[in-house]
C-alpha cells in the first residue's frame, strides 16, 4: 500500500506540469495553426483518478501488494508454529521441574512423617510438607492440562498424544495418593509413584522432541 500511495503522488504531482507544458507548446509560434491537433486538444490532460493511466498503475500496484502478501502468509504461519512448539517444550520443561520437587516432598514425608493407617488416617494439610505435596500436585495437574490446550492447539500430534498420557498418569497418581492418606495401603503407594514415573518421563520426552533441530534456513522457519 505504500507504493500504491507513492505511485499515486507522482502522478499527480506530474500531471499539472505536463498540463502546463502541453499548453505552452501549443501556443507557441512554431506550431502551425493547421495541424490536425489544437491547443485545445492538447491541452486537456486527465488528472481525475478515474482515468486509464491511475487505474493501471493502481491495478499493478494492487496485483503486487496481493503477491507480496499471498508470500509472507505461509511463512507468519510457520513462524508462528514454531513459537507455540516452542512454548509447549518450556512448559513440559516446568512440570518437569514441579515433578521432581514433588518427589523430593514425598520423601521428605515418607522419611519423617506419620505413617498412615487404615485406623488413623492422615489429613491432606495435616503438615506444612503434606499441605505443600498436595498444593503442588494440584499445579501439577493444571499444568498438564493447559499443556494439552497447548498442544491441540499447535496441532502437534507427538505433544498431544504425550500429554495426554501425562495427564492421565498425574491424575492416577493424584487418586492413588488420596487412596494413600487415608489407609496408608502399599498398592496405593505404589501407583503413586508409578503414575509419577510415568509422567516424568513423557514430560522428559516433549522437552527433548521439542528441541530445535538448528538454525533455520535464512526466510524459513522450521515446522518440526
């Protein structure tokens, strides 16, 4: 559009002068009165946007500014692929981090807390290290849920499928632990932390698949 807009000026800023010259020539006194054109004639040069000259240089400018246009959509919607796959690899880097400080509450409590049992069950913030392992694992599920938005929304299929098992994995663990606090049974231990191993490692595998292969191809992006 900006070309357009200069295209534009020089022709009007031209056409007023070569009115003017057109008339000066016709009046002079070496142009004979017989010739088949006229001062008249001559002089009448089209200035209203409507004419054939402006509609052709608007045309042209137009077709131009459609190409330029109808190149760069593929390449803003490349570039914009790579932000979002680049964001989901930071977000599966945080609940990575959440997961390890999950695990190092749960032995902290496993180390030197109260045992649960079918006949004395353990409150979920019974202890500032109890209250904190649910608190967190609370994040960590909504964290692995907006991962998922994130990844259906970057149309991504390795980070959807990924995910999404990540997210069931958390939620099994979730329910295990709540199985867990109240009668302190092994198999619930034992779900809870296969289900954090689980998502440990799908989380691990979208930070990994997820890294830029390399510089990008100067006007490229990557579609990974």
């Amino acid at each position: 559009m900006v070309k357009l807009v200069e295209w534009v000026t020089v022709y009007l800023a031209w056409a007023p002068r070569a009115t003017a010259n057109a008339a000066t020539l016709a009046s002079s006194s070496q142009v004979p009165d017989d010739l088949p054109w006229r001062a008249e004639t001559c002089g009448r040069v089209r200035t209203d946007l409507t004419g054939p000259t402006i509609v052709a240089l608007v045309s042209i400018c137009c077709r131009r500014w459609g190409m330029s246009e109808t190149k760069t959509a593929p390449r803003a919607a490349a570039e914009t692929r790579v932000v979002r796959v680049a964001r989901l690899r930071m977000a599966s880097l945080g609940v990575v981090v959440m997961l390890i400080l999950q695990f190092i509450l749960g032995m902290i409590y496993n180390l030197y807390g109260a045992a649960p049992t079918t006949k004395k069950p353990i409150g979920l913030f019974s202890t500032p290290v109890i209250a904190l392992h649910v608190i967190l694992g609370i994040l960590i599920g909504l964290a692995a849920i907006v991962l998922l938005v994130r990844a259906i929304g970057a149309r991504h299929k390795l980070s959807i499928w990924v995910s999404a098992i990540g997210l069931l994995a958390i939620l099994g663990a979730g329910f295990a632990g709540l199985g867990f606090t109240g009668s302190g049974d092994n198999s619930a231990s034992l779900s809870m932390s296969l289900g954090f191993a689980v998502a440990l490692a799908c989380y691990i595998v979208l930070v990994f698949a997820l890294a830029p292969s390399g510089p990008a191809p100067s006007g490229q992006a990557s579609t990974t």
